[in-house]
C-alpha cells in the first residue's frame, strides 16, 4: 500500500517504522530537515522537507496515486486542511487525520469527513487517557484493553506467589471458578511467548493474558495475583493535554492532585477542574511530594512532556511510598529500559496510536488492532466471512482451524452475545473473533487465513 505520512515527529516516526516493517511504500513529509534525515537513515523510504498542507508538497510526496494519507502532525488545522486538499484536488481513497482539540473531536464524523475530507480521526492523547484510567481501575493489570464496548476485557497481569493458581495447572481455572468463563490465549515466561495449553502450568512472574467479561476480571486476578488496596488517591505530574482529560475523568471518583510547574496553567486548570486539587510546583521536588503525603497516593502518573521528568518524578514518588506509578515516555528505547523496574509501567502514546491505524491497513476485515508489550505482539478483532465452501473458518470449531503457530482466538464476540473460546466453539458467519498473536511475523499468515475464496463473491 502506497501511504503518505505528514508529520514526522514521535507519532509521525512510529507509525513510519511500523509500516515500513509490514512492506508498505512510505513517504513521510515534515518541515524539519534533521528528522527526516533520521527517518532515512533507520527505514527504507522517501522524505519530502516542506509544508504537509502546500498541495505542492503533496503532489511531490506522490498524493496522486497515493492509497492513504495519514496527517499526524502538531497542528489540527495542518492535518485537517491537509486532507481536504488530498480528497479534493487529489483523490486519495483515505484521509485519516491526528486531532487533539476537543472542539473537533467532538463533532460528528460526518460532519469532518463532509467539510474536511477526513475519513478516520485519531487522537493520541485520548487514546493514552483511557489506557490511563484503565489501568487505574485495575491497579493490578500491565494493560487492558476493551472490546465489544467494554463488554469484554484483554488484560495483562504478573502472576505473584500466593495467587491461588499460581503453581497450578491451567485446567483447574473451571474448578477454582466454576461460575466464570475465561481464556488464556497467551503467556509470557522470561520474555518468550507460550501459547498455553490446559495442562501448561502458571509460574511466578510469568506475564499472563487473560480473556473474560468485564464483570468477571476481579474474580480472575484475584486468582492470579495478590490483591492491591482499592485505589482512592490519585497524583498527576503535568497539566498539558492528557493530564488535563485524566483529572477531568477521575476527579469525580477519585481525590485527583495535579501538579504542573507554569502558573498560567495551573490559573486554568484550576479554572476548567471542579474537584481536582492543582498544585504549582516541580514533580521533582522532594519537599513538595512529602508536603502533599505522597506516601499515602495510590497511583502516581508523570505525564509531562519530558521524558526525563517522566522517568525521574516517578522513580522519586515509588521510592517516598506511592503505591504504583506510571510513567509517559515517548522514545521506545527508553520504554523497554524501565518498564517492570521501579516504575510499574511506562506508556508510550505512539505505540498506542499504532493500533487503530493498522486496523485500516491490514487486508481482511479489521475491526480492532491493538499492539501488546510495546508492539511485540497484537491481539486482532476479525471479522469473519463466507461459508464452508469459500472460508477456511466458518463452519468449523476453533480447534479445527489451522491457525499459524503463536495465534490463538480468545472470544466471538456474536451480535451483542460474547463468547468465550473453547476448542470446540463453532464459528459462524459475521462473527467478530478475538485473535492474540505472540509475535508480529505471523500477522501475513493470519491475513490470508481470514481471506475469503472467490467463489463468495
């Protein structure tokens, strides 16, 4: 697939090196000639220095026989002129703009894809806000992840000595919890993938994803894991965009503290906030966290735009008594460096922004991408088609299809029901099928298992 990216920043650079990894012709347009020269060096595609909204920047970045423009640049209005410009004079099948304004995300799709050309909106501090109070809603998970509008839950956790099934054979989950249904479809043991069987036996530390309704996670992290205390306190470092929408989201049912160092924007977050207390000050400063008992905060979230502070504030807060902190980091590197150290879990907002764009690209029928420990592996909600005769898994039961070595379906998720998957489970047509892939390569194997014979057309 042909596709021009405007916009060659952390978001802008991430999305290249995953596309560019998955075969794809990609052209990457951005003002700064030093970012560009880097992208040239690491991946094997074309830049183009100048201005993403010039149509004759567009032209030269090859917008006329593009199949894709993605505009992920600093500027809503860049990206949003961008692709009315590529759907106007252009013609480019799909136009997918980056917005980070609230007064745009909150008009109606067709109202952008009428005025603006935009086909698809993506927003890298949203999408990193509800990774955040996920995670805050289970202080215990390494990541979650929703599908079927909540219904049902994908979540990572780090199985502990004394969880109930820790040292325990995979088959006896039925027995432990008779009442719940739930999947394993992946673990990981000293950083290798296993595909577990029922025999296969959960060992401390192992990273376990788990499949199960929403309503089920508590009961089954309880046997996987000691239990944390109830979160109640919440301390953000940084007022910008997403530490903004965090403490809008919380601070009706948590006691929310915000500390940014600029006092016009503590004056306006104090403004814009109702219950969440804004503190000016340096997330970094010893004497101020002890001022405000940060021994007693539950989760400690460093959301500043500086990855350094990130880091630093959070490894302070841990070692003065936060419960769990969580650090925002933009460059990849430093993300693998601390995550699982000191700091409970480092996020990495390109990494999360990834996903839904891959959800368009990638052949079959994509409802969902969502990329697992830090773009390793993937976890896929597919919609299948056909029928017996022209589809290699409808009609048959789970244990019957030949899946690549590393994929496992963990649920069908069938009209408003969910299922979750058994050896035995039956597809059907239409279904949408939970997929976990352990590693990346396997993902072309997955697409043409999904592919639909000629004869149902």
């Amino acid at each position: 697939m042909k596709i021009i990216i405007l916009g060659a920043g952390q978001v802008g650079a991430n999305l290249a090196a995953s596309l560019v990894a998955e075969n794809n012709d990609i052209t990457v347009v951005d003002l700064d000639a030093s970012r560009l020269a880097l992208l040239l060096d690491r991946f094997d595609l074309r830049t183009v220095r100048g201005h993403a909204a010039n149509p004759s920047i567009l032209k030269q970045a090859g917008a006329e026989d593009a199949d894709m423009l993605v505009a992920v640049t600093q500027s809503d209005e860049t990206n949003l002129v961008a692709c009315r410009i590529a759907s106007s004079l252009f013609n480019v099948p799909t136009r997918i703009a980056r917005i980070r304004s609230n007064d745009f995300l909150g008009q109606e799709a067709e109202f952008l894809r009428e005025h603006f050309g935009v086909d698809d909106v993506i927003s890298p501090e949203q999408e990193v806000t509800d990774t955040l109070r996920r995670l805050i809603e289970h202080p215990e998970a390494l990541q979650v992840l929703d599908f079927a509008e909540g219904k049902v839950r994908l979540v990572a956790v780090r199985a502990y000595h004394g969880g109930p099934l820790v040292g325990h054979e995979l088959q006896d989950i039925k027995r432990h919890m008779p009442d719940v249904d739930c999947r394993i479809p992946a673990i990981y043991r000293r950083d290798r993938g296993i595909v577990p069987k029922g025999i296969t036996v959960i060992e401390p530390g192992d990273e376990v994803f788990f499949l199960a309704r929403r309503q089920d996670i508590p009961s089954v992290m309880r046997e996987l894991r000691r239990m944390e205390r109830r979160v109640k306190r919440v301390m953000i470092a940084g007022g910008g965009n997403i530490g903004r929408r965090l403490a809008a989201g919380l601070e009706r049912n948590y006691e929310v503290k915000l500390i940014d160092h600029n006092k016009a924007t503590c004056k306006l977050l104090a403004e814009q906030l109702h219950r969440t207390l804004v503190l000016q000050g340096d997330a970094t400063d010893e004497e101020l966290l002890e001022q405000e008992n940060i021994e007693t905060i539950d989760v400690f979230c460093a959301l500043t735009n500086d990855d350094e502070d990130n880091i630093m504030s959070a490894l302070l807060a841990k070692r003065m008594g936060a419960q769990r902190v969580i650090a925002l980091i933009n460059r990849s590197a430093y993300v693998n460096l601390v995550q699982g150290g000191e700091i409970d879990i480092a996020i990495s907002p390109a990494q999360a922004t990834v996903g839904p764009l891959l959800s368009k690209i990638r052949r079959g029928d994509m409802a969902a991408v969502h990329s697992l420990r830090r773009g390793a592996a993937e976890v896929l909600e597919i919609v299948v088609h056909g029928d017996l005769k022209t589809s290699k898994v409808v009609g048959r039961r789970i244990g019957d299809v030949a899946l690549p070595e590393g994929a496992a379906i963990a649920a069908i998720i069938r009209g408003d029901e969910v299922v979750i998957a058994h050896h035995d489970t039956l597809v059907e047509a239409e279904d949408h099928l939970i997929l976990f892939a352990l590693n990346k390569r396997i993902i072309p194997k997955v697409e043409k298992l999904f592919q639909v014979g000629f004869g149902f057309f």
